[in-house]
C-alpha cells in the first residue's frame, strides 16, 4: 500500500500538486476501501475517524482533485449518489460493474470486455475512443445462491 500510496503521490506531482496530509488522509481510505464504492459522505466519515479536523468540504475537493487526474473515476449508479472508485493501477480502461438489484452489490469485472465492440465504434462512427463506462444490473450470484436454499 505504501508503494500505491508513493505512485499517487507522484502522479501529484508531475501535476504539481502536492500530496498535503488532507489529502493523503484521503487517499489512504480510498486504498483501504479498494473494493468499495464510496460516496463522499462515505469517505468524509471514514478519514474523519482517523483524522477528525478534516472537513467534508476538503474531503470533497480531493476527490474532484484525484478524479480530474485520473486516479479515480467518479460513477453513478442510477441512485443519483456520485461514487468514487480507485482506478485500477496501469489499466486503459475503467473496469466494469455488476450492480445487483436484489441486495445492492457492486462487484467488479477487471478484464476489459468491450475492445471488439470499441472498435466497431471507432471505425462505424469514426470516434476516437478514450474511455467507457460499463454497468450491468441484475442479480448476483449470492442473491441466485440464497433463493435457491
Ligand atoms: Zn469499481
Ligand atoms: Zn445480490
């Protein structure tokens, strides 16, 4: 985690921004909550154990701050909560979500499924393609498991 922390701090820098306490404070509970997808709200009240004279308003600029330079993507679920997701580490792309409509579960496909359908876009639409986002919603196979015991 220190080295994710380190690569971060860098990618900062090469911005020239600096990676102050505040703002590590937040990313240190991005990278603890890797799997999770956090609101603001969420995070304000996870540094905000370690680290109480933060406030919600700082909180939040990081996060605009870290998703403008791509260390996380911002995503929204159809609940019109805003989320914040650590982008996974050398990837192009951002990874894909299955969104259960039972129990509320975001799981997380990594592999990148769409680049046969990028490319048909690319060459039908003649659109240079930058990034997706791709979001599926159903049923998780823990909500399959449970009603059929
Ligand atoms: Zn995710
Ligand atoms: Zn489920």
């Amino acid at each position: 985690m220190e080295s994710r922390l380190d690569r971060i701090k860098k990618q900062l820098h090469s911005q020239s921004y600096k990676l102050t306490p505040q703002r590590e404070a937040t990313v240190r509970v991005l990278l603890e909550h890797e799997e999770d997808h956090l609101s603001a709200e969420d995070v304000y009240l996870l540094v905000k154990e370690k680290s109480p004279e933060i406030g919600l308003a700082t909180v939040y600029r990081t996060l605009e701050l870290l998703t403008e330079l791509k260390v996380v993507d911002k995503i929204n679920f159809g609940d019109g909560v805003s989320r914040y997701d650590l982008r996974t580490e050398g990837a192009e792309h951002f990874h894909h979500h299955l969104v259960c409509l039972e129990c509320g579960a975001v799981d997380e496909i990594q592999e990148d499924l769409l680049g046969d359908v990028e490319k048909i876009v690319e060459e039908r639409w003649n659109f240079k393609i930058k990034d997706h986002r791709l979001t599926f919603h159903g049923i998780c196979h823990r909500c399959h498991e449970k009603a059929e015991s």
